[in-house]
C-alpha cells in the first residue's frame, strides 16, 4: 500500500513539475510575441503633445489601430516611464507606430 502512494505522489510531482515549466514557457512566449507586435523592427516612435481630452487608450487606437490597445497603452507606458495613465494637456510622450 505504501508503494502505490510514493508512486501516486512522484507522479503528481512530475506532472505538476511539467505543467509548471510549460506554463512558465508558454508565459514567456506570449510575452515575447506581444513584444515583437509592438516593439520589433517594424516600429517607429513618434513623439506626440497631449492634447486637451486624449488619453493613452485613444492614442493607442489611432496609431496602431491593428494591434491590440491594451499591449500598445503598455508599451507608450514603458516607453515613457509612466506610472499610471494618466497624462497631461502639453505633455509630450513617444508613441510606437507600425509601419
């Protein structure tokens, strides 16, 4: 009986070792992917004054219009060391766009 158990529980282990690792591969991935739509060979910055009533999520829509606004509004973010979205009328912010 306890044989059985040490097997059943080195079993579970391996699995939950492989999943792990293929979670954490499949992570990175996607992160990689995303990064490349936005952030690859094919991007060009712009830079852009704020004006009265934009936002990131409207700037992001209007200069990669294909590409997913979350990860674009993500990357003007990273781009410009900004720690929320949250941006002023005068501002002036770089903006990747896709060529």
């Amino acid at each position: 009986m306890k044989r059985r158990y040490k097997i059943k529980i080195r079993l579970l282990m391996i699995i939950t070792v492989f999943l792990l690792g293929f979670s954490i591969t499949w992570g990175f991935a996607n992160n990689v992917k995303a990064e490349n739509e936005i952030g690859g060979n094919n991007t060009n910055l712009v830079e852009v004054v704020i004006q009265s009533g934009d936002t990131l999520w409207d700037i992001a829509e209007s200069y990669c219009p294909q590409t997913d606004t979350r990860k674009v509004v993500h990357k003007i973010r990273k781009l410009n060391d900004l720690a929320t979205a949250n941006i002023m009328p005068g501002q002036i912010i770089k903006i990747p766009t896709m060529d």
